[in-house]
C-alpha cells in the first residue's frame, strides 16, 4: 500500500483518505485545472450571470442499500444537500443519475425514490433532473446514485479555510461515527445484535443557517464529516488553512454502542463516516454561544468544543488523549470502511 | 416483456425506449412531481435568483471504455453538453463522479481525464467539481461517469415541444446511427474489418448557436439524438408536441459502413445512437436556409430536412419507405443496443 503506485484503482482510492486525495492532486486536478476545482472543498462557487452559483456532485455506492436510520436514496439527497449548506449556499435543486444493476427488484427502487422524495421536501430542494441507466447482472451492484446539488451563496457570506485564524475554536454538531457504525453493522450482521445502531443521516440546513444568522462573520468555515469522518475533515481543514489543530480526544463525544461496534470491528470511531454531522470552525469569543445555539436543536443537542486553532506546523492535527497521551491525527493511508457512502 | 411487470429491472429499462418511459412516468415522476421534471425535456430551465438556469444530468456506462472515434470521457462532456445546447442553453460549467471498478488500470483513467478535459476546452465549459467511489471487483464495470452540466438561458430564447406547428419542417444535421454502429462493431471486434465505423462524438453547441443567431423564433425545439437513435427522438417530439410527422426515409442519410453493419447484426440503424446530431423543428419559410446554413459547418456538412409536421394523431411518425410503403416508428419496447452510451 505504501510506496509505488501499483498502476491500478484500489478500494482504498475511494476511501477519503490519503490516496483520493493522491488521485485528486496527481490525476484530476491537472487534467481539469481551473481557480473553482483548486478551492477543493465540498462545494465549487462559481459564477453566473451575477449569482453566486454553488455547485456539488457526489456517487453513492453505499452497501447495503438499506440500513438502520436510512437507506441511498436519503443518503444521497441529504450528502449532496448537505455539501451545499456546510459552504453557505442555500440548496435549491438536485439532479438524479440512477445506475441500476439488472435484477433489482422493482420495489426497492421504489422504496428509494420515495425515500428521495421525503427527503427533498425535508431538504427543501426540487429534484429536476435525472437519468437511469441499467447495466447486466454482475457489472453492478443493485443501485448507484449520482446526486449533483445547484443552490445559490447570498450576499456577504464568506466562508473557507483561508478565513481560519489561530485562536479559533473547533465546534462538532454531535456525536461521531453513527453513520459508519450501522452500515458496517447491517454489513456484519450484528445489528440485531447491538441496540441503537442508527446512522445519523440528516439534513444540516437548519443548524448551519441558524449558525450563520446568530454569528455573521465570526463563523470561519464548515464541512460536514462524512466519508473518512471526523479525524479526515480536521486533517483535511488543518491542511487547507496552513494552521495546526489542537484537540481534546474527551470532548469528543462517540455513542457507547458505536465505540462498542468500533472496538469489534476494529475500526477507529474518529475515522467512521457521519452522515449528518457538521465542522464549523467559530471565532472564540461566540465559541460558547455558538455551541448553546446549536443544542437548542434536536440535531444539536450534544453539540461541543473539541479544541483551537494554534500556530504551528500547517496540517498538524495532535489530540490529547483520554490517556492522556498525544496523538497526531492523519489522513487515513488504507481502505478502513469501504462503500459507506 | 409486453404486458406484465415482471417486478424487477430488465436491461431494457435502459434502453431509452418504452420501458424507460415507463419508468419515468410511473415511478420517478410521481414521486419527485415538480413542474421542471415535467417538463421532461434534455434539461430543465429552472430560476436561480433572477437567472434561468439550465441543468442536465447523465450517467455514462458504456462498454467498452474505448471505441473507434471516442471514450467514454468525451461522451460523458459532450452528451451533457449537447442537452444544455439543444434546450437553447449556453453551457458554462460540468460536474464529474467517477464510480471506479477496483483495478482499472491508472493509465487508462488517465486517458479519459485526459480526452474529458480536450473535450471541455473544446466545448467551452470547466470541470469545476467532482467526486470518486471505488467498488470491489465484480461490483462495478470498469468505470462510469455522471456529468451533470449547468448553464443559462439567454434571454428571448424559447424552445420547447408546445412550440411545434403543423407545417413546420424536421432538419437533421448529419447521417444517424454512428455512434451505435462503432461500439457495437468494437463490441463485437468487427471494428477491424469493417472500415469507416467511427462514433459521431462531437459537440453541437456551434450548430445550435448559428441556427438561433441567424433565425431566432423560427427555430421552434432542438434535441440530440442520442440512445434510441433518431426514430425515438421523433416520436418523443410528436408526442411531447401533440402533433404527427411525416417522415421521409429517402431523405435520411446513413453511411454505408453503418448501413452494412446493421444489416449484420439486425440493427435498425434509426434507433442506433448518434453522439453528435442534432433534430430541429424549424419553420417552413426557414428550412432550406437551416440547412444550407448548418452544411457551412464541418459538423454539419450533410445536414437534411426529413419530414414534416402535420396535423393529425398526436404522436404518431409516419415514414415513407425506400421502397413506396409506409411505416409506423414507434418506441422500441425491448432493448436494442444495451450500454451504447
């Protein structure tokens, strides 16, 4: 794995970590090279006409299809809302590109769609466009989705990793690795087994724009932890703002079945996707009132500070353990949870 | 497969004839009901903060990756580009996801990044984001590509089915069904014997531009043809339109190789995918014009009025044959030419 590129995709080239960004820099962003692509963040902002237009794009490929607090469909529609919302934009439309393996069974397609369907009307999005293609038996596998999102960024907000500052303060809507935990559980087949298994898959919407009213121009930049989770969105943040995180490894909040499921599995929880969780990186002074907003939401509730912005070697991200050791946090190099999103 | 849904998907889902319709009827329309999805054109022209914002979205699954005259990378930017194009769009910018089969070779990704970026340049737009999931062996086919393109609307510009008038006249820009004819050929390795066979890959932005420049308002709806060749457009059209064609097969140019090829496989080659012609619905005071105009162009060189519209039942494409008789086109109910594009 380390070293020479073995001159073909890995699992692990999807993994979020270390080698999609490796294909990213090597391989796409020179062939594609232009000042939206190179901002490299969940969203490109680009213009139009005189609207500031954002514009994201994400394949599922999740397995199993179905599995505990939500199915693709939802997953889809809220990851691609979701892109869009942590950049500032205000999601207005969603595109639908359906690759169906021969053989699915019309009524989970139907389940799907319909699940799609709530969830953009909970997201507030139109659905405009779509596209079904079907491959053979064997050349798939049961459904994939492409979700692209178009939403519109208003004036005066700013956001993006160059606006970090050190003395910022690191704030998570919640507790991590839900959404990892049970798809890797229904996958097992332990979800029987371990009560309380439930991705958190969820639109964020509401917590980021709340966010954004109460604090404008104290709140930094957002992202939201999905594929690689919490550990890669730090890393990933710490990078693109030239600064070192400091963070707190007890602040960190990680539900008792998933830490259980985790240590099974042997998986790291910090590494295991979220589907409905947000990064946003806050002035210090609204630190505390930022975090109390966020709880006044059912989303929110166990929102918390997990650590700052320091000076230091840019992309260094150390946590202080609950040993009370120190640990530096970084891009995964392997596959860990392969098709979890 | 007449009558009974069997209760799963069949190829033919995707075939872009009866069953794709259905599908799209039956079960993505009601679920998603908006009144751009309605619209179920190319594209949806949809309001973005006082601007018309067009967007299209395609999922790009064919086999093989490479083929006489193209790769699935430049199909992927052209076909997206030529919905946004023929709906009167200009386009502006594409998104791109990658669904990886794990050991692609890294050489040949690279190659369709790289004709994906030829391709954009030469159609105008950037790559502006993108995303990449890798499945496990067997769980995927090498690659597919989602584009999804966004664009605008000029202002004046309207096109649309409802425009359609009886009297106006059908304008085609090139001979059909290459595209189809070079990725079965090389699908079947006869590519090697048969000589000629190449995809009609190519932009159609410039066509589409001069025709609405020099006849603006007569230009009454544009479409590409694409999978399910030029029949299934037509008849799309006269449904859409609410009107009945006349159509004659003498007029419609196909190449001998194409011709020749089709014979061996029993290919209809009007329902064999074109990747670069354009259907126009013009005015009748207009036409010789059109096409004179359009065979000023490289693109364009054989372009030729094939029919008329007329009053009569809506949806109904009734084609002089070659040999004096007439002939109903219809959508195909089966699957003809499985991953074309």
């Amino acid at each position: 794995m380390h070293g020479r590129d073995p001159g073909y995709i890995l699992v692990a080239h999807g993994s979020g970590g270390k080698l999609t960004g490796d294909l990213f820099r090597d391989l796409f962003l020179p062939a594609f090279r232009n000042p939206y692509l190179e901002q490299a963040g969940d969203q490109a902002v680009v213009p139009l006409d005189g609207v500031r237009l954002a514009v994201t794009t994400d394949s599922f490929v999740v397995s199993p299809l179905f599995f505990p607090g939500g199915d693709i469909g939802r997953l889809a529609v809220y990851g691609t809302v979701n892109d869009l919302a942590v950049g500032g934009a205000v999601p207005a439309y969603l595109t639908a590109g359906f690759i169906i393996e021969e053989g699915l069974s019309t009524e989970d397609l139907r389940r799907v769609v319909q699940s799609m369907s709530e969830a953009a009307a909970r997201a507030g999005v139109s659905i405009i466009a779509g596209d079904t293609k079907v491959v053979e038996r064997g050349k798939g596998d049961g459904l994939f989705i492409n979700t692209t999102g178009v939403g519109w960024v208003p004036p005066g907000v700013e956001l993006g990793p160059a606006r970090i500052r050190p003395g910022d303060r690191l704030l998570v809507s919640g507790p991590v690795g839900d959404h990892g935990a049970a798809v890797m559980a229904r996958r097992a087949g332990l979800d029987f087994e371990v009560e309380g298994l439930v991705s958190d898959t969820a639109p964020l919407a509401g917590l980021v724009q709340a966010l954004l009213a109460a604090f404008p121009g104290a709140v930094r930049c957002m992202r939201d932890a999905t594929r690689g989770g919490l550990a890669t969105v730090l890393v990933e943040l710490a990078t693109a703002s030239g600064k070192a995180f400091r963070v707190d490894e007890a602040a960190i909040a990680v539900r008792e079945p998933v830490r259980g499921l985790c240590e099974v599995l042997g998986i790291d929880p910090l590494y295991a996707a979220c589907e409905g969780r947000m990064v946003a990186v806050v002035a210090a002074d609204v630190a505390e009132a930022a975090v109390e907003l966020l709880r006044t939401y059912p989303d929110g509730q166990q929102a918390m500070l997990i650590g700052t912005v320091a000076e230091g070697p840019p992309g260094e991200v150390l946590m202080r353990t609950v040993a009370g050791g120190s640990r530096r946090l970084e891009l995964l190099e392997g596959e860990q949870l392969p098709r979890i999103c």
